[in-house]
C-alpha cells in the first residue's frame, strides 16, 4: 500500500498502465434550454465564439485549448409544445420546444433551428458522437394533449394505440438527418422515467413523462424494429435513470433498471435487440452528497453493471441538489463549483466505472462568478432570448480537464495515491488514462483543499516517459485549462491549492 510521506501533503502517484478499467467512449453535454434561442437568432460572430468553447480541439498560439473539444452533443427532440404556446401549460416559453411533427402527421424541417444549428456545428468540429434525446412523445400522441403529465400515476402518458407512431416519428427524423448527412448515433426514447412529471397546467416547468420497465421494454423492442426497417444504423441508448440509483434498486414500476432490461430472465429483457448494445445510462442528480454515500452508490453502480456485463454512461447532471454546497451558506464561488463538478466526475469514472459523462445545460442565464450550478457559459440575454452577452464559466474549463484531453478509445488505468476514496473526495483526486494508439498518458489531478500538494511519481512504467505538458485551472480568473508547463518530467509536482490539473505524458522516441 502507497502512504502519504509526510505530515506536509506530500502524495506519491504510483502507477500501472498494466491495470486497465473501462474504455473511455465520450464525454457530453446538451444545450436545452437556451439553445434554441442562440443558435437561431444570436449574431453569427457570437454563437460561432460559443461553438469553439464548447467543440474545438485546437489550441491557440500559446498552447492553450481554444474549447474543450467535446466529443458527444446531446440533441433534444421536442414534443411540439412550443406551437402551443401559452395552451401548452409550460410557464416558462424557453422551455417549450417545437416539433418537427405537425398534428396532421406531415413534417417540418425548418423546425428546432437553434438547436439544429448547435448540433451541426459539432459536427463540423469533428464531435465523434451525436445523441437524439426525447423527453416527452409530441403532444399529438399524449393522453392528455400535454408534454407533461397532469396525473400522478405514474404512468406513460403516451396513448396505447399511439406507440408506433412514436416509434415512427423517432425513426423518420433519425433518417431524415441522415440523409440530410447529419448522423445520430444514438437515439434515447426515455427520459428519467422515474419522476411523476406532474404539472398543474400553466405552472409545468418542461416536458417530461413517466415510464414503466414493461412499457420502455415495449418502446425499445418497437423502436428497434422500426430502426431496422429503415436501414438505419443507430443505437438506443436505455434508458436514462432519474437517479443511479434506480440503476439497482427503488420502488418504482421503473426500478432496478439494469437487471429489468438487461438480465436474460427479465421479461423485459432487450439486451438481444440488434440496435441495442450491452450499455445503460442514467443520471448523477442528487447522488451527490455526503462523500460516503456518494461514493458508496458509485460503488453499486460498478457492482451491478458488472453482474450484467454491460457498460454505464454518466448522461446528465448539473448541480441540481444543494450536495454542491457541502456545508457553505451564500453564493458559492465559481471555482468551488469547478471543484465540485470535477469531484462528481472523478467518482463517476473510477467508482462507477463510467465510459461516457455527459453534462445537462451548456448555455443558461447566470453569473460567470458565482453559483455556476447549471452550465458552462452564463448568458446574458436580452428579454427576447434574441441576442445578448455570454461568459464562459470555471464549469467549462473543469469539464475541459477531462473532455479535451481523454480521447475516444482511451483506457482508464490504474493510479493509486495511498488516499481511500472518501479521504480523496476533500483532498486528492486523480485518475489516470492511457492512448493505446501512441501510449499518450493523461493524468486528471484535482487538489481540493486549501493547501498546495506536493507529489512524487512511483511506478516501473512511468520510467518510461520522459516529457509532459501541464494543462491548470484555478482561483485566478485568467488561469483556465492553460498550459503551465512543457518539458521534462520532474521528480516531484507541486499542485496550488484548489486547483484542476492535467499532465499529458509523452513516452522517449
């Protein structure tokens, strides 16, 4: 066992690229729900600014990440509450969001343009994947006429005569964008089914709809079909848990997720379905606090995927629950929010094993220096949604850490810091990955205290690495996923006090 050296917050990083974890397949976001409004009416040299931050994988002439070069978008098919207006029942007019799907069952493709735009313009920067995500069927479809669910039922409040028409409508607009040379990969029919989505009308807050194992085993199997019908490649990604926890256990008709549709004796079974591969998504929201019991539902997660033998994807979170405080009263500074969301994704990835982490909402109104709870770039919009100024967050760069710099392909190995988990989550946290491609070595070191961290490098491989770059964020509002150092490696590394780091190491030619 590695220990700590000395009384001085002195750490050895011992290492082994032997010990590999997951596969790393991407790391994500969405831009629900101000999307829409930037990508359709914001001024072209504004919103271009935007896509960089969020898609690009250059770098400046200092060296610096001119974004944070994400490798997956999530798109949001909406349910067509928008062409409702104030009769949709959703109070606030952002949050309704078009559908290409007209009543009469014709299309529109001129609809959802902001969000359109956004999505195509990851993929001119080379976004590797592209999620289609439904939160409610078109209101066509729905018992009540609604996005959301005047009931607390819990149950789907798509009609039962209206499944394939669903289903249709889902893989019409997959192959529309296809043929249009806009590919998603992947195509997610349910959105945390857990939750009632009860609003009173007029007062709903989005669009939303509960579901049960039967009825998404239902949805997925029709679905899966349908894609196949259409000669279209794309995956389902199943099936969004509201918490990780309904990965495992609760007490809803959508509970223990991954055995329900993934366990071969399940009547809901779809693990066989060709458009469906052995992978489950579900959401970080309010598994955030406190440390032991943040780090023990990760841990579950880990074990019960693996009784599957199926992957976890980490597909939505932000600072929805006040676990972010961790005690604080008052506006919470930008960095401590930074640290935190770098804190989440450190236990999804080494405690959960997840090989995807997808983050909730790129863009929304807020501050850039304080409470940056729900996104990357604070916008500061004017009453319309139609223009206005933006800012990017310490969130954005906290998230670059990881997204810019662990590629598709990569492989989680092994770093040990003689820290158990719980002790890292207010100390040390590091995570290590490999390129098998070139034997690139990137390492996330996340210093959560208020002291500086002194650190010694231990390990046969790392004898193998002779240089590295030194990618930092900090306090200092100008210090943001910059490049500190190029050179040699040394034999100890000094990390500030709340800070995010990346080393990327380079092995001798």
């Amino acid at each position: 066992m590695v220990t700590q050296l000395s009384a001085q917050e002195r750490y050895v990083l011992d290492i082994d690229t032997e010990v590999v974890y997951q596969t790393m397949d991407n790391f994500g976001a969405a831009a629900c729900w101000f999307g829409e409004g930037v990508g359709k009416y914001w001024p072209t040299e504004k919103k271009e600014e935007i896509a960089k931050l969020l898609f690009s994988k250059e770098k400046d002439a200092s060296g610096d990440p001119e974004g944070i070069g994400l490798s997956a978008w999530r798109f949001n098919l909406g349910a067509g509450t928008h062409e409702q207006g104030e009769e949709s029942g959703i109070s606030d007019f952002r949050k309704r969001v078009e559908s290409f799907q007209n009543p009469n069952g014709s299309y529109d493709w001129t609809k959802q343009e902001g969000y359109l735009w956004l999505t195509k313009k990851a993929k001119e920067y080379g976004v590797e994947k592209l999620i289609a995500f439904s939160n409610s069927p078109p209101v066509q479809f729905t018992k009540n006429g609604y996005g959301f669910k005047t009931e607390k039922d819990y149950q789907t409040n798509l009609k039962e005569d209206k499944f394939d028409d669903f289903v249709d409508f889902l893989s019409s607009v997959i192959k529309h964008f296809q043929e249009e040379g806009l590919v998603f990969d992947y195509i997610s029919p349910v959105n945390e089914p857990q939750w009632d989505w009860f609003g009173e009308v007029g007062k709903a807050k989005q669009e939303g709809s509960p579901w049960s194992n039967q009825d998404i085993a239902k949805l997925i199997r029709l679905l899966d079909s349908s894609l196949t019908h259409k000669n279209l490649d794309t995956e389902i990604l199943v099936s969004e848990s509201a918490m990780l926890t309904f990965l495992y256990e609760g007490n809803t008709t959508s509970r223990k997720q991954a055995e329900a549709l993934f366990s071969p004796d399940s009547p809901n079974y779809v693990g066989d379905l060709e458009h469906v591969k052995p992978l489950i998504a579900g959401h970080s929201y309010f598994t955030d606090t406190p440390d032991t019991s943040f780090i023990n539902i990760r841990q579950n997660v880990k074990k019960e995927i693996a009784k599957f033998n199926i992957d976890f994807w980490q597909s939505e979170y932000s600072m929805l629950a006040d676990g972010f405080r961790e005690g604080k009263e008052g506006k919470i500074s930008a960095m401590d929010c930074a640290l935190f969301l770098s804190k989440v994704i450190h236990f999804d990835l080494t405690e959960a094993n997840a090989s995807a982490w997808q983050f909730w909402n790129s863009l929304e109104p807020g501050s850039p220096d304080f409470d940056t709870r729900y996104y990357f770039i604070a916008l500061e919009p004017n009453e319309e949604h139609t223009n206005g100024k933006f800012y990017p967050a310490k969130t954005l760069w906290a998230m670059g850490h990881y997204s810019y710099f662990i590629k598709p392909g990569m492989q989680r190995i092994q770093l040990n810091t003689g820290l158990t988990p719980v002790e890292s989550a207010q100390k040390l946290m590091a995570s290590a990955f490999k390129n098998p491609k070139n034997d690139e070595l990137v390492l996330v070191l996340v210093n959560y205290g208020e002291e500086e961290l002194e650190l010694d490098f231990n390990g046969e491989q790392i004898a193998n690495y002779n240089t590295y770059e030194h990618y930092q964020t900090t306090e200092d509002e100008e210090i943001n996923l910059k490049k500190v150092f190029d050179g040699s490696i040394p034999k100890q590394l000094k990390l500030l006090n709340k800070s995010i780091s990346t080393l990327v190491l380079h092995k001798k030619s």
